[in-house]
C-alpha cells in the first residue's frame, strides 16, 4: 500500500459561526416581543391609525391585527437565515 500522506478526510468539519445562531436567537426574541407588543398594544395602535372605539371596524381589525402577529417570529427568523446563508 502507497500512502501520500495527504488522506482525504471522511467527514469534513462542520463550520461554527456563532454570530448565525446569535442572530438566530435575537429574531426569534424580537419577534416574540413583537407579538406581545402587537396584541397587548393592538388598540391604542388602531387609535393612532384612527380607528376609532366606536368604530364597527375596530373589533374585525383588532382580531385580524392580532392574528398576524403571530406570523412575526417565523417571518423574523425566515429573514435572518437568508441574511446569515446568502
């Protein structure tokens, strides 16, 4: 048997890059953060876009408010993963 002394490894070594899991961690924070604020907050937003309480609007888009908040982590974490494997 001939060795070169240049193998070829079996596996290759993963690659660490803890600045991706940090900026995976900092989204999936703000967007929880972004769910609290969006469904706790959701009225006095609505006033500030002039919806106002007597509103028939403000209860449907009160609702429809809250429930796209919690698209907020994964639309978060969607767009730090293709900031971190671009």
């Amino acid at each position: 048997m001939h060795s070169s002394g240049h193998d070829t490894p079996k596996f290759e070594h993963k690659r660490h890059i803890p600045s991706a899991s940090t900026a995976l961690v900092v989204g999936g924070i703000f967007g929880l953060i972004q769910v609290i604020f969006l469904t706790s907050g959701a009225k006095p937003i609505l006033n500030f876009m002039e919806v106002h309480s007597d509103s028939p609007m403000l209860t449907p888009t009160q609702e429809y408010l809250s429930l796209r908040s919690l698209s907020a982590p994964s639309a978060l974490l969607s767009l730090a993963m293709k900031g971190i494997f671009r």
